[in-house]
C-alpha cells in the first residue's frame, strides 16, 4: 500500500512539473511573450497619441474661443476654415487610436488563448 501511494505521489509531482515546465518552456527564462514585448513600445506610442490628441484638443478650445470673438466676416471665415482643419486632424488620430487599441487588444487576446 506504502508503495502504491509513494508511486502516485510520484506520478502527480511528474503531472504537475511536466505542466508548469510546459506552460513555463514557451518563454525561456527572460523572455517575454510577443504581447508582452511589444506593451512597452505600445504604450510609449499610446501615451504619444495621447499627448497629440490633447494637444488638438486645446488647439480647438482656442480656436473656437477666437471664432466666438470674430467679427469681421471674412477673418471669420479663414478661421473657420482652420477649426475644420483641426476637427479633421483630431477626426483622424481618434481614429488611429482606436484602430491602435483594437490591434493591441487581438494581439492580448490571441496571446491568451494560447
């Protein structure tokens, strides 16, 4: 019975090493998996567009703020003109981040299901 119970003992501590040492030996000692990687590169772009999409951001407050104060139609206009700029600049980073997140978000979850 003593050597029945030390041979399962036995086979369950193989068990258990064989599936950390498999879970473990997809990334040697040091190395992270690619998503892991890449979230440092990622979030220094991440916090890059960020920093922009805020720096539109206040460029439109003060554009609007001037356009509020014109009064001369044709300055007006011009202003006008560079607000819509400004909108299609923002229009188009909002967009890159998202696209951003949903790519980081697929590589996460690709590198979970593994």
């Amino acid at each position: 019975m003593r050597n029945i119970l030390v041979g399962l003992f036995a086979a369950a501590t193989l068990l258990v090493t064989g599936v950390v040492a498999q879970h473990e030996g997809h990334h040697p000692e040091g190395a992270a998996p690619p998503a892991e990687k890449a979230a440092p590169a990622a979030e220094k772009q991440m916090m890059g567009m960020h920093a922009e999409v805020a720096k539109l951001a206040d460029q439109l407050a003060k554009s609007f703020a001037a356009i509020e104060n014109e009064k001369d139609p044709a300055a007006l206009k011009a202003k006008l003109a560079e607000h819509g700029k400004l909108l299609k600049d923002l229009q188009a980073k909002l967009k890159g981040q998202s696209q951003m997140m949903e790519h980081m978000h697929g590589m996460m979850m690709g590198g979970a299901k593994k």
